[in-house]
C-alpha cells in the first residue's frame, strides 16, 4: 500500500477520533453549564445536531490551521498555539452563526468552556499518540543500491520525513569497493554488492531499493537473483519513490515501470462521474462567482489599460489546443519585447497592483470555470501549459508528453504539492506529481486536492 495512501487512512482516522474528543469536550461543557438541563436539550431540541455543528466548524479551523499536518503539529508549541489559533476562529464563525441563526445556539458560555476541554483533550492525545508512535510503531529499514543523484534524492527526502513516515535508511551499496566508508547523507556507503546478505541479516533490513540507473549493466543481476531466491526483498527505487513522496521519479524511470506497474487505469464509469461533476461545480461555480466577477472585471478597467479577459494558447488533453480564458493580471505589452517566457508569483514586474492580488488568491482564474463547462478542462487535473513551453519541454523532460492523456485541471495534485513552475527544473518536478495523479486518478483522490487547494488559497501559501 503506498504510504501516501497510508497517510490519508492515518488522516481520516486522526479526523474521526478527534471529532468524538470535541463532541465530548461539548457535550461535557453543556453539562457543567447547564447541569442536568443539558439532556433535556439533547433529547428534545436537537441538541444533537448543535454539537455536531460544533464540532465540524471546530475541525475546519483546525483542518486550515494546519493542524492535520503531522510534521507541524508534533511541535508542542506550535500545536498549542495553532489549536487556541484556530478555536478562536472558531468562535467567531460560531457566533456569526448564531447571530443570524439563533436557533443553533446550546446555550451561552457552553462553546467557552467546550473550547479550554477541547485543548486540554486534543493536545493530550496528539502527545500521547507521538509518544506512542516513536516506542510501538513499526519502522521499516531500507537499504539502497547505487549512489546516484536520484537514489541520494530519494534518501534525503525520506530522511528528512523519517519520523513522520516511520522508516530508517541503513545504508547505502555501492558496486566499486573502493567508495565503502564515503559519506553520502547519514549514512554513507556501508558495503558492495557482496555484502548485502550479511548486511540484511545483521542490520535487519526489510527490504533492498536498487536504483534502476545502477541496474543498466552496472549490477550483477544474476547475484542479486540468488539473493532474492535467498529471501532477500527487493524493489526498484521508482516504486519506492512513488510510495513515500506521492510523485514518480521520472529521471529513474523506464517506460517498462509504466506499463507493468499498477494504475494508469482508465474507467468509463469514473471518467463520467467526474465529467458531470465538473459541469456541476462549474455551473454553480460561476452563478455564485458571477457579482464577484463584474467587480474584478471593473477594478481591472480602472487600473490597467487593455482587455478584462486575457485568452491563451494551451495544450489539452492528447495534445488538443485550446483557448483558457484568464482575469488579466498582467500589463497589456508584457511579452512584446520577450516573447513566452515563465511567470512568477514574486519579482514580476509585468504584473499590475491588482493583478498580484488576483494570483494570490487565484481569483485571476475564475474564467476557466467556463473551460470546465464546455469540456476543455477539469476541476482536478495537470495544469494546461503553453505549446511553446510543451514543445521545448517534451525534448528535454522523459515521458512529459504523458501528462496529456487526462483533461488538464483548474488545480491539480502538483499544484498543492509543488509552488508555480518558473523553470525546467520545476516542471519535471511538478510533472513527477502529476504522473502520480494520473496513475492513481480517482474521485475520493480528487476530492482530497479540492479540500487541500482550499486551504493553499485561505492560508495565502498560492502555488
């Protein structure tokens, strides 16, 4: 199962759980207000239905306070300080609630008191399950083949999310003796290719990574047969890197992964549930978007000279060129004298005052919703690029071409993983994300990048 995978299940088991604590801190705190009056409304006033609403505002300030994200709140002060952060958010969507629907209220001071139980439990229980996770959780030892670039890539990001992911890097094994001993992160080169039995069974390694760059007549494979023949448990780093970082290495890929591995299924039936849900949501997108589209269209009038709407070549799905249709953020002679070049969120002078405000809360890409109505595009997919940017990086990117096979989307898996692809370097990055996508495309996945581009745009961190 792909740790990604495995980090949505520990998500939604962490959202459940935590949602019965602040049912209970409620519930408790309608108690100690209210004392045994407090059954009389959660039996006859829907009581019921009023903590529940509690509780899911709660979660929501503490899903967007970034409280779901482990790494972050594994630090005590900063899940202290982000829980009170995010329970005073709380509060204030609750009391605007109950200003314009009374009927929701419990009962004064009951959110209050619920408010200091719920730090008290929740922070209790994220320091108990982090002190549990170190001492009961199982780690899985690896042990890498090869040392190049994409093997040393592959270790740095895992070591850098060892304790979230619960894995340790033995070592690494290097074919030419002479390296044993060199450093390459913590650890370095541990032993050859001779030395990987012993290894295993001194150092209880759970599984071999070999790079598949090192397999390429480098590796003897027929001892690596006998070791697995041996019970020794390899895999390709490709695999491995797709199952712990949520993006397929492209640099260590052979086309014969793509087709042997799992995923990359295509199903009529998903295809047409997310095709009608795209019609949906852009439908309804645009009817409530519409009063905010006439003020942008009329605050880019009076501050830039030039057209509301800015149209522009992209390329589709298989290859189809088409026309996206943007909120001009740019001044109208931006690329007179440079021609398509890559756009920036930070230090482009070719963006207006208003235009900078429209990227940051993505509100420049409004339009599209009528893309996604006719069929262009996607809610959820790889974002469109332009034919002159495709056609350069096609040559120099492997497998780039294949991000074309799906509908591109208004936000996609690379966008709420990777920050704007402003060079090479960045596209085959976000490109590693999107093959991800396509391989393991689904709706509850789709479902998942919607939430996570809500929250890039509400906490301002635009990708």
């Amino acid at each position: 199962m792909s740790r990604v995978i495995q980090q949505r299940m520990r998500f939604v088991t962490l959202v459940t759980f935590e949602m019965c604590l602040i049912v209970a801190a409620v519930s408790a705190a309608a108690y100690l207000r209210l004392g045994e009056d407090a059954w009389d409304i959660l039996l006859t006033k829907k009581g019921a239905v009023k903590i529940l609403l509690i509780a899911a505002v709660s979660q929501v300030c503490l899903y967007y306070a970034e409280l779901y994200d482990l790494p972050i709140s594994s630090v005590r002060r900063e899940l202290f300080t982000r829980m009170v952060q995010a329970l005073v958010s709380a509060s204030l969507i609750l009391a605007v609630l109950y200003f314009w629907f009374p009927v929701l209220m419990m009962g004064r001071g009951i959110f209050l008191i619920a408010a200091f139980l719920a730090i008290g439990l929740v922070v209790g229980w994220r320091v108990a399950m982090e002190w549990l996770g170190h001492r009961i959780r199982p780690r899985e030892r690896l042990l890498l083949v090869g040392t190049n670039p994409a093997a040393i890539a592959l270790a740095r990001e895992i070591f850098e999310r060892r304790h979230d992911l619960g894995v340790d890097i033995v070592g690494f094994i290097d074919p030419d003796p002479a390296r044993v001993g060199m450093p390459v992160l913590n650890p370095g080169v541990i032993g050859t290719i001779d030395d990987i039995p012993s290894i295993v069974r001194s150092r209880g390694v759970d599984r071999v990574v070999v790079s598949l760059v090192e397999a390429r007549g480098r590796l003897p494979m027929d001892k690596l047969l006998e070791m697995k023949l041996d019970g020794v448990t390899f895999d390709h780093l490709a695999g491995v890197y797709e199952e712990y970082t949520g993006k397929i290495a492209v640099e260590n890929l052979r086309p014969s992964w793509l087709i042997f591995s799992d995923g990359f299924a295509k199903s009529r039936l998903v295809s047409g549930i997310k095709r009608l849900l795209d019609v949906v949501i852009a439908s309804v997108g645009l009817l409530i978007a519409m009063p905010l589209m006439l003020l942008i269209a009329v605050a880019i009038r009076l501050t830039s000279p030039g057209s509301v709407i800015y149209h522009q070549h992209r390329v589709g799905q298989n290859g189809r060129i088409f026309v996206i249709h943007k909120f001009r953020s740019m001044r109208l002679d931006a690329e007179a004298q440079t021609g398509p070049v890559w756009a920036s969120t930070t230090g482009d002078d070719r963006i207006t005052t208003v235009g900078r405000g429209l990227r940051c809360t993505r509100l420049d890409e409004l339009p599209q919703l009528w893309n996604v109505l006719i069929g262009d595009m996607s809610i959820v997919g790889p974002r469109p690029e332009r034919p002159e940017f495709v056609t350069n990086l096609s040559t120099q990117i492997p497998f780039y071409a294949q991000r074309h096979v799906v509908r591109p989307g208004l936000t996609g898996w690379a966008q709420v993983r990777y920050p704007y692809a402003a060079s090479i370097e960045d596209a085959l990055q976000k490109l590693q994300y999107d093959l991800y996508y396509i391989k393991n495309l689904s709706l509850v996945f789709d479902v998942f990048i919607i939430l996570e581009t809500i929250k890039v745009v509400a906490t301002r961190k635009g990708v």
